[in-house]
C-alpha cells in the first residue's frame, strides 16, 4: 500500500493493491508522511474551505472527524504505478525531537544504508550543522522505493529575516550523485507567502480566543495595535466580542517560518464593528490602515512624545521657575531621566534642529495643515534629525536633558498652529486623514474583495457558533 498525505487539507490517500484507495481526513498536523511529491495537493483542496476548517473552534463542532470514502479507480491506480516506474523520489519528513540522534532519524525517514551515510557525515566537516541536531528542526529525506538515498535536507536555520517582506530559510543538503558516492552543500530559500483567515469568539480573553483559532500572537499583537485609536483593549473586550481575520504567513514547504502582516481585520466589540484593511496601493504609496470609509487608523499626532513620564507643567501662566514672573508656559512639560528618547508626535518634515537660546539643543518639525511641533531641552539630538530631513510618526528625533533654560531634565514640548503655541492636551486634534482621492478607486476595489471575504467568513462563523449552541 502506498500512501499520500495531502499538505493543505491534512487528508491521507492510502493507495492498495486490488485497485482500492483509501481517503481518510485527519483532525492533525502529521509530522513525519509520506507522499509522492513535495508539493502535492490532494483534489479535495479545490475548494478553500481547509483554511476555515483548522482555525475553527474545535470544541464547538461535533466530534465526527474521520471520513472514510473507498472506491474502485482503475485509471488512477495505474497512473500511480507508472509514476512510480518514472523514478520519482518518496519524500519523508520528520522534526528533529531531544534526545534523537542521527540513526533514530534516518531510521524514521526510512533511509537504508545508514553506516554508510552517516560514516560521510562524520568525516565530512561541511556536515558540522547536522551533527548538531536541534530539537524542533525539519528533516526530510528524499528516497528510491527501496529506501536509497537520493537527498537529506536539514534545515537548521528556518527562519532568517532580511528586513524584506519575505524571509530566508538555509539548510544543508546532503545528495547521492553518480559515483554513488556523497556531496554536502549549504542552501538557501525564500519562504513563501500565504494567506490564512480565521475567526473567533472571546469566551475569556482575546489571547485565548485567537490561540483556540490558531492565529499567532505575533498576528493578535498586530490586530491590537491596528484598533488601537478604536478600542481600549485591556478595557473594553467583552466576553461575546467577536472578530474575523486575514492574514500572511511565510512558508518553506508546509513549514511555518513567520508571520507576516493583517491585511484584513473585522472586530465587534461591544456591538460596535471595527474593520481594517491594509492598502499601500499595490506598494506605490506607504502602507497602513484604513478602516473600509478610507478613513487612516493612525492617529496623525501620538498622545506623548516620550513613553514614560508625567507632568510637570501645563500650558498656560505660571511663574518662570528661573525668572520667577509670571510668563505664559507655550507648551507642556514632561519630566523624565536624561537620555530618555523623544520621538515624533507626527509625520513630518525637519524645519530646524540645533541650539535656539532657552530652549536650549531643540528640533522644530514641521507638519501638515500648518502644524508645527517643538521638543526642547535635548541633550542630544538624533544625528539623523537635519534640516529639510523627512521624519515618520513615532521616528526617534533625540534624548531628554538640561539645556538652556531648564532647572532640571524634561522634555518641552510645543504644538503650534501658523507658528501660534496652542495646547497639545486641551486642542481637538485632527484624528484622521481620508485616503487620497487620486487613489480612491482602487481602495475601493480593494475594500470590496475584502468585504465578500469578511462575509463569507460571517457565514461560516455564523453557523459553527450554530452548532455549538444547538449541541
Ligand atoms: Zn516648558
């Protein structure tokens, strides 16, 4: 009997003699299969349902996991031996467990001829990363039907990332070749992009909800941080909030590498529905989140310009700590320790950054709409942070300090209108920017792909949590 495991829909086909096959769906992942080819997908996955089926809550489904469906194919079981007369390679893998060593794995990846493999690694020193064995690593064998070596793939460092969208997987290689002999290389790939969606209800807390789907915490932080100028998260998430996600991840041949980004985020809470959807205009604009209206998710000014810190001073009169008159304060005082960073309140571009007398080493950015913004007594500014210099919101610009006219370490901070201080903490700030009406149409179009995914994924929220109830 020879079997297949398919990579997306987790179905095992076990071929038999006496023109039988066998379809049977597993509830998990399995770690070490067999199958014909690398990339293989069973036929059942022209449909994309599988997605849906592993990120849904299992405890809410009936407990009917296995399907069994057994037929005659002559025709199929005929192409299947003559791809076996091609000489095409069984593919075995395993993860790498504590305590396994080299023989136990090659034993399990159904390699023969063991001593003789593992005599080259041994004398081989370009075989160093294999020898080393660390738990949780992929390794997969490519053989003959007699169980001869055709490759080994050890793929010691799965995840890489080289500050692009894609991240780089190496392994070694070790290759039969034609004077039956062996030859060892380092490889090198690209992860592959894939697209997941999921759903979930919170029962307790989001953290809970989204680990049930089976979404990464890397993908939850995200989806945090996306609806954070919407939702308190910490306060406001109810038990009964729900939310719908796509997302990337990176692959390297079924492996998981990485996250990538949310490119679609739809959350109730408190039955107020939340959405978001990524859009950089096929890359010619910078990326970010846009609710479906268009509207920015981004705040256009940060509450602080350092992370930590309090008070000390509001805007308005007070009595010069120095002068001792009374003088109108034009912005607002933060204390903080010396060297604490300062960093941007918005996007924008650098109007000034140097020495202005009470004020000390000071950057003046300049924003949109005529806003302006001012960070005082630095003792050091960012030498990226020049005149005419382009900064992004939340870009460090320099440290807290004591410069010029300041009786202790704190940051000064001014928010002007045309050059006229206002106060940062009392002015209705704009909230949001409206996508830029050159590029509306295809936002739209985006928006509108992305809703009948959303919808779809409604439904089939709409009916598990059906199930659960009606169990
Ligand atoms: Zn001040």
């Amino acid at each position: 009997m020879c079997c297949m495991n398919c990579r997306l829909c987790y179905i095992t086909i076990s071929f038999h003699k006496r023109n039988k096959i066998t379809i049977k769906k597993h509830d998990e992942h399995f770690l070490a299969s067999t199958y014909l080819d690398n990339n293989i997908i069973c036929f059942f996955c022209a449909t994309p349902l599988y997605m849906f089926k592993r990120n849904t809550n299992k405890s809410d489904l009936p407990q009917s996991k296995i399907l069994r469906i057994e037929q005659s194919l002559f025709d199929y079981e005929h192409r299947i031996l003559k791809t076996n007369e091609d000489n095409l390679p069984y593919i075995n893998e395993t993860i790498v467990k504590k305590g396994d060593t080299l023989r136990g794995i090659l034993q399990r990846l159904r390699v023969t001829n063991i001593d003789k493999l593992q005599n080259f690694i041994a004398k081989n020193t370009e075989t160093n990363s294999i020898r080393k064995l660390l738990p949780g690593r992929q390794i997969q064998a490519a053989t003959d039907l007699n169980g001869n070596l055709i490759w080994l793939r050890y793929l010691h460092t799965p995840y890489y990332n080289n500050n692009s969208d894609q991240v780089i997987c190496k392994y070694l290689q070790i290759a039969t070749n034609k004077e039956c002999s062996y030859s060892v290389c380092e490889k090198t790939n690209y992860s592959e992009r894939q697209i997941r969606v999921a759903f979930g209800v919170i029962k307790s807390s989001l953290f809970e909800a989204t680990d049930h789907a089976g979404i990464p915490n890397f993908i939850t932080i995200q989806m945090t941080n996306i609806l954070s100028t919407k939702i308190d998260f910490p306060r406001d998430i109810r038990i009964g909030d729900q939310f719908r996600v796509i997302y990337e991840l990176q692959m390297y041949n079924g492996l998981y590498l990485g996250s990538g980004k949310v490119l679609a985020l739809e959350f109730k809470s408190n039955d107020r529905m939340h959405n978001a959807i990524w859009f950089d205009d096929d890359r010619k604009i910078e990326g970010g989140y846009y609710n479906f209206n268009g509207d920015s998710l981004k705040k256009t000014f940060l509450r602080s310009a350092i992370k930590f810190s309090r008070i000390s001073s509001t805007f308005g009169k007070r009595v010069h700590p120095i002068r001792k008159t009374i003088v109108d304060h034009k912005g607002v005082d933060y204390v903080a320790p010396t060297g604490t960073p300062i960093y941007a309140t918005a996007e924008g571009v650098v109007e000034f950054s140097g020495w202005q007398n009470g004020y000390g080493k000071v950057v003046i950015l300049k924003h949109f709409n005529k806003y302006s913004t001012l960070y005082a007594h630095q003792s050091r500014i960012d030498p990226k942070i020049h005149k005419g210099k382009k900064v992004s919101q939340g870009q460090l610009i320099g440290y807290v300090g004591s410069t010029g006219w300041a009786t202790g370490p704190h940051l000064h901070y001014e928010l002007r209108i045309n050059n006229k201080p206002v106060d940062p903490l009392s002015i209705k700030l704009p909230t949001s920017k409206k996508i830029d009406a050159s590029i509306q149409k295809n936002f739209n179009s985006k928006v509108e792909f992305y809703k009948e995914q959303m919808r779809f994924l409604e439904k089939l929220q709409t009916e598990s949590i059906k199930i659960a109830y009606s169990k």
